[in-house]
C-alpha cells in the first residue's frame, strides 16, 4: 500500500508554470506506474498523464502535450507534474494516483491523493 500527498498547486494567470508534486510513503514507490488525474466541476475525471515504473514509458493527453511534462524520481519517492503555458481550461482538481493501468478501457489508480487545486485565470 502507498499513501501520496500532493502538493504545488495554486492560483496563477493563465501563460505562467506551475509544478505539482506527490509524495509517496513506504518502500514500493518504484513499484507503481504513476499518474496525474484531473477533475474540472461538472466533469469526469480525465488522465492527463501517465508514467510508467522506470520512466521509460509516458502517456500525456493531448490537451496537454507539449506543455505538461510528467517524471518521477524513484529515490526520492517523488512523482512531479510541470505545467507550462496554462489555460483557463487546466482550471481542475489535479489527483496524483499509484498503480494507474488501462482497465476495462479506462484509466484507473489503486491509490489516489487527496487532491490539489489549480485556477488558472484568464
């Protein structure tokens, strides 16, 4: 089991960064492949990007690619989220999620945060 706490997110105006990061407890970090999962009010919850145990393997929607970058330092147990350019749009609950696999033809975690707010203002 992991537990992850997120962290990084805030108010910002929309052209400027932002980095979140999550930080995972116990020994199995490096287990999980790792993922940011957002949710906008009054909509589903969507994967915005996905990593995989050794970092070899990365997934981005593609409202985001191009201006999201995913990594993960395993020695650390630290999974990190960089948002550039953001948008109005990027305006969501941002979730970091362990053990995040395409099931059933969805995306899905087995242990989630608690969630960090991102508002990007026009």
């Amino acid at each position: 089991q992991v537990q992850l706490v997120e962290s990084g997110g805030g108010l910002v105006q929309a052209g400027a960064s932002l980095r979140l990061s999550c930080a995972a407890s116990g020994p199995t970090f490096s287990t999980y492949a790792m993922g940011w999962f957002r949710q906008a009010p009054g909509k589903e919850r969507e994967l915005v990007a996905r990593i995989s145990r050794s970092a070899f393997n990365r997934y981005y929607a593609d409202s985001v690619k191009g201006r999201f970058t995913i990594t993960r330092d395993n020695a650390k147990n630290t999974l990190y989220l960089q948002m550039n350019s953001l948008k109005p749009e990027d305006t969501a609950v941002y979730y970091c999620a362990a053990g995040v696999e395409l099931v059933a033809g969805r995306w899905s975690g087995d242990y989630w945060g608690q969630g960090t707010q991102v508002t990007v203002s026009s």
